[in-house]
C-alpha cells in the first residue's frame, strides 16, 4: 500500500519516465523509487513528520524536472492528472505510512489491552474491596469534631475511665489550655487565671508549659504578662513553674550551641521578666551574663544587653555588687574596641539607661504585679544543674485512676476558687451582675483617663530645650552676655546637665578650639558648685567614649578640660577616671591625655603642675595617671610624659623606678622574718618559761658575742687581702 501512495505522490514525474525511450538512467531511477520506500520501512524510528518530508522532497524533485514534458507529451499530461487525484486521496488520509501501522498494528493492540487485563486479573484475583474505616479523632490529620459535638459525645459515652474517653478529654483540655494562653493580654489576665484553674492543671502541666513557651516565642513582646502568669500559676503549683523554667533554660542552651540569635533573645527575655516577678533567683542573671560576656561577640553582647535592659532595674535592687561587675565588663568589651561600633552604640546607650535609672524599665508593671511578695516562691536554679525537660509530658497516656485523679482536683480547685455559684439557673443573674460591672469598670476607666496627666515620650521638650542653648550660645558676643542668657532659661530639675553636655558639643565642632567655651563653662562652674560635678561628668562619659571622636574635636575637647582644670573650675579627682597603662589606653586615649597635660603645662608652668601631681593629698587622684604599682606600669608612663616633652613630671617615678628592687627585697626580707618569728614563738611556747628564758639570755649572748667577733673578723680579712 504504500509503494502506491509515493507513486501517487510522484505520479507526474512517473508519467514522463514512461514517455522516453527506456535508457539506463530511466531504469536506474525507477529503480531507485522502489528501493526508497523498503528503506524507510526499515528505519521506524522517524516520526510520519519525517517521512511527509522525505516523500515531499521527491515529489517535488520529480515534479520540477518534468514540468515541461507535462505540457507537451499527451501521456505525460494523463499521468499528471491521475497523479494529482492520488496526491488528493493522499490528503485526505493520514499517510501511508501511518495508515499502513494502523492497520497492521489493530490486531496487536486488542492483544495487548487483553494481555494487560488478563495480568491486573492475576494480580488481584479475587479480592473483594475494603470497607473504610472513620479516621479517628486526635492527633493532626484526624477527623474534625465540632467542640458542641465533642461534648455530646464525651457526654454519651458509657465508659468514663475508658482509654477513648480519657482521650476526648485529654484533646479538649489541650484546646482549652491553648485558647486560654493565647487570648491572654495585660488587661484580662485576672479573668483568665480562674478559667485556667478550673482546667486540670496537673493533668496538663506539661500542656501549659509547651502552650507558654510557644506562644512567648511566637510574640517576645508579651514576655512581661506571660512571666506574671506563670507566676501566679507558681504560686498554687510550684512544680508547674519549675518545669517552665527547665525548659526555658535548656531552650536557652540549645540555641546558644547552634549561635540561634532570635531564640536566645526570646529565651533570655522571657528569664529575665520571670526574674522581675521572683519567680527564680537572680543568681541565674549573673551566671547567664558570664556566660554571654566571657568571649564576647557581636551577637553575645547584644543579647546580653537585651537581658540586662529588661532585668536590670531588679538586680541592682538585690545585688547591686553583682550588676556592678557585668557593667564593668561592659566597660572593658568597650575598651578592647574588637566588635562593630553598633554594639559600642548598644553598650553606650545600656550605661544612659542605667544613670537614667532604668527608666520605663523598673521591674514588674503595677498591671502585672499580680503576686503578694509572702506569696512567691523563689526556684533557685542553675544553667549548669543537670535539668530534664520531662517531655513524656506533653504525650498522652492512660491513667488506670483517672476518676480519683479528677476527683483530687476538684477539691484543689475548690480550695483555690473557692465554692463556685454558677448554676445554670442563676445564668441570667451572673450575665447581669457582669455587664453591671463591665459598665462600672468603663467609666472608672474613663475617669482615670480624665484625671491622668499625658507624659511626652518622644522628648520634644528635651530637644526644643537644647535647640534654645545652641541658639544662645551661637548668638552671643561673650562669654558674659551667653553666660547671662543661660542663667534667664527655665530649666527643670535634672536639665542642668544639657547645658554642660551643649557646651561640650559646641566646643567640639569647631575647626579650633576657641577660648569662649572654657571661660563659659568657668563662669557657670564658679556661679554654682553643682555645674563642678556636672562637668565631672561630661569628663567621665567624653573619656569613655573618646574613640568615637575625630582628631580635630578630640584636640578641642582636650583643650576645653585643660582650660577648666588649670582654672580650678572642676577639681583635679577627675583625673582619676584616667588609667595610663599599655592595656588601658587606645591611641585615642592617649592623644587624649597628651594633650590635655601639654595644655596644662603651657597654663600653670611645668614647676606648678609637678607640684600638683606630687600633692600628697591628691596622691589617690593621680594613682591613674602616675603609676606606682608594677615596673612596667611605671616605665611605660615615664615614656610616655618624656615622649610629649614633659619629662620633667617624671622624677618622682624615677626615684621610684630605681627604688623598686629594693623595696621588694625588703618586703620579701620582712615577709621572711615575720614568718621565722611566728615559728620560734611556736617552739619557745612548748618550752617552760624558765628554761626558755635562760636559754634566750644565752642565745642572745651567744649570738651579740659571735656578731660581734664576726664584725671583728670581717675588716681584719679585708686588710690582709689588701
């Protein structure tokens, strides 16, 4: 069939081969028209895309060749026709090609879907199809149940000890623990707490705590209410708290090993605010603190300050020793300069909230102080303690005494709520006595928020105050005309210090120093004393962060200091906030300090200032800036006044330098000596009184006749060797 179809195809051309003369090449080529057909036959590999192409290709190829002897020869225009009507049917079917797979392949197809049913018969047989068993109720991925349907059911069951019961029950008190801790907020947590006890908190101990700690993580900023919740709990079931605080500290663990930065932060403040409440002792602050700041990175700190942010007001309330410690390894973290200057930033800001007193920061909200201080009961823990997240709990398991279980706990919950009146025939009333009460609360609300004055949060009044002090400083001629506007501004209690802190800023952001500032802040020191020691400050806090400044307002910094100390504006104990040791100074530091005693030497006289700094008075001011405790102490501060051309400041370290070895072997001789004495005491205590006074009376003339013959003999030996 389909050596026809190529020859309809062609059928023109086949026309015109049959009107010449039979030559070799007419035969060859018939020739080669049948062979191409059995070639495509025996590739099946082509697509009938391929062989529509390959049968276009040679139709056409015959039919440009013989397009003139069509119109010619009378045969050839006959073949012409019965081709076109071939090249017609041929359109109209789907390929020889195709058509002759179809048909050769229709009876293997039927054998192959009967092969392919007879194998499905073999596979499955005779097996007969399974009825579906209801997913059960539970776990995620079971069958939804209406709570109303639940209850119908749980109310239908016969068997109230039985393992589907004890589930059911299990299920709705996992619901209802969970939409009790996530509806909770500051305003309803003392309606919130009776619900929640009126659940079986033993049962679901474990329940609560993975509901707390889930919904803690989930929203950080809610720690305070959950920490009062928890607290509140803690005080009727102290083991629910404890088991609380496990988990968190171990969570903590877990997410410090893996460096889990938004984990530890959550962690660290939910402790922090259960530390605010006493729910845990706040030796485990101190411990966490170590922890955080022993290597210090950028994320360590951060999260430390975080923690001290939220507890900080609380610690210094019960061991301010201790807060005392973590702020100065804050301190020195910020010395050593090794992590990025936002975190300086963060520690930089924790000390103004700590001098600010940890304001808007003080322990527990009056809202959320929901605990009598007789009533707390302290867990004392510790991130080394071996802990147990007792996770079993979180897991279903049948209780063989579940009714006695239940019926324990009604009476605990008795005791805690005390005899409940709810009954359904007093509904009506208790829905009336509430929305009476919602009403009287609306409108103490409502009075409360008239009577409350509105406290500005967003220190506009601190910035139009300091807007005011640049202006007048700017636009006065003198220092006494900006001195007398300064004076005329009405400043609050505790707003003194914006007028120093400007003065400073305003020095420092000129291209030199101008001797304006100083007799500036000269003339407000001599007017009040109080400006003395507020300009001791600004000292303090512009040398802890000296590294943040340029050169330039470093010099004028530098400069406006000296001005005040060589005036007697401040007093000279401001020194002792300087250290000059290798490892407590920085570049910045250091230039800090050389050009402040340059300055001063160039203001008093090299003579007055070493009479200054040699004050004995003054002795523990200067221990900083002149060193006498180790060698290298010392030789390094020697250097350092030589190298700035102050010299002369260090003779009295010299003589000291020098001194040294001696004054060790002394106190090692006089170490040595109290050390004998203490044991000839010993033994001249065992002996009787007499014999041991005899027998010091000839130890010691023994000993003051052979020193004296020693001396004796010591000069004569000297004489003869000459």
């Amino acid at each position: 069939g389909e050596g026809w179809t190529i020859e309809g195809h062609v059928g023109g051309s086949v026309g015109m081969a049959r009107s010449r003369s039979g030559s070799p090449s007419a035969s060859s080529s018939d020739s080669d028209r049948r062979r191409k057909p059995s070639r495509r036959r025996e590739s099946p590999a082509k697509g009938d895309g391929e062989d529509g192409r390959d049968r276009g290709d040679v139709g056409g190829e015959k039919r440009g060749k013989s397009a003139a002897d069509r119109e010619s020869s009378p045969s050839g225009r006959e073949e012409g026709k019965k081709g076109g009507r071939d090249r017609g049917r041929d359109a109209r079917s789907k390929g020889g090609r195709g058509d002759s797979r179809d048909k050769g392949g229709g009876a293997n197809s039927a054998d192959w879907r009967s092969g392919r049913r007879d194998l499905r018969d073999a596979v499955g047989g005779d097996r007969q199809p399974e009825t579906r068993k209801p997913l059960a109720a539970g776990k995620a991925g079971g069958a939804y149940v209406p709570p109303f349907k639940l209850a119908q059911m749980m109310a239908e069951h016969a068997d109230k000890t039985g393992a589907e019961y004890q589930r059911m029950t299990w299920d709705a008190l996992k619901k209802s623990i969970n939409g009790l801790v996530n509806k909770v907020n500051a305003s309803n947590v003392k309606h919130i707490l009776p619900e929640l006890f009126s659940e079986n908190m033993i049962r679901g101990r474990g329940l609560f705590a993975r509901s707390v700690m889930k919904s803690q993580m989930a929203s950080p900023h809610f720690s305070s209410v959950f920490a009062a919740l928890v607290a509140v709990v803690n005080t009727k079931f102290p083991e629910l708290g404890e088991l609380v605080l496990k988990r968190i500290i171990l969570q903590f663990r877990r997410a410090f090993k893996r460096n889990d930065k938004p984990v530890c932060v959550a962690a660290t403040k939910f402790l922090a605010h259960l530390i605010n409440q006493q729910v845990v002792h706040e030796l485990i602050a101190l411990e966490l603190l170590t922890v955080l700041l022993s290597t210090p990175t950028n994320d360590s700190v951060e999260v430390g300050i975080e923690f001290v942010k939220e507890c900080g007001y609380t610690l210094h309330e019960l061991t301010p020793q201790g807060l005392h410690g973590i702020f100065e390894r804050f301190r020195g973290i910020l010395h050593e300069g090794e992590i990025d200057k936002r975190v300086q930033f963060m520690i930089e800001n924790l000390f103004a909230i700590r001098k600010a007193g940890f304001e808007g920061k003080k322990g527990v909200p009056s809202e959320l102080d929901l605990v009598e201080e007789e009533d707390q009961i302290v867990h004392e823990l510790s991130l080394d303690d071996e802990l147990q997240a007792e996770a079993t709990l979180d897991i279903f398991k049948v209780d063989p005494e579940y009714e006695e279980s239940e019926r324990k706990y009604a009476e605990i919950k008795k005791e805690i709520l005390g005899e409940s009146s709810s009954d359904e025939d007093g509904d009506d009333d208790s829905g009336s006595d509430s929305e009476e009460e919602s009403e009287d609360e609306a409108q103490a609300v409502a009075t409360q928020a008239k009577k409350q004055t509105i406290q500005d949060q967003t220190e506009t009044n601190l910035v139009n105050l300091r807007r005011t002090i640049y202006l007048t400083i700017m636009s006065s001629l003198d220092f006494e005309e900006a001195g007398h506007k300064l004076m005329k501004i009405h400043l609050q209690p505790g707003q003194e210090v914006e007028i120093c802190t400007m003065l400073t800023e305003c020095c420092s952001q000129e291209r030199t120093y101008l001797r304006y500032y100083g007799l500036l802040a000269q003339r407000f020191c001599f007017i009040d004393k109080m400006y003395a020691q507020l300009f001791d400050e600004v000292f303090m806090k512009q040398y802890s962060t000296i590294h943040r400044l340029e050169t330039n307002k470093l010099r004028n910094v530098a400069k406006f200091f000296a001005h005040l100390l060589a005036t007697d504006g401040v007093s000279w104990t401001c020194l002792a906030y300087l250290q000059l040791t290798e490892e407590a100074t920085t570049s910045s530091s250091r230039i800090f300090i050389k050009i402040l005693f340059q300055e001063l030497s160039e203001a008093l006289g090299l003579r007055k200032l070493n009479v200054r700094l040699i004050d004995a008075s003054m002795a523990e001011y200067f221990q900083g800036i002149m060193p006498r405790d180790t060698p290298k102490n010392v030789r390094f501060a020697i250097n350092f006044f030589t190298s700035i051309g102050l010299g002369g400041l260090t003779d009295d370290l010299r003589e000291h330098l020098k001194n040294m070895p001696k004054m060790i072997a002394s106190a090692k001789a006089a170490a040595e000596s109290d050390s004998d004495s203490d044991s000839d005491s010993d033994s001249s205590s065992s002996s009787s009184s007499s014999s041991s006074s005899s027998s010091s009376d000839s130890d010691s003339s023994s000993s003051s006749s052979s020193s004296s013959s020693s001396s004796d003999s010591k000069p004569k030996k000297k004489k003869r060797r000459k």
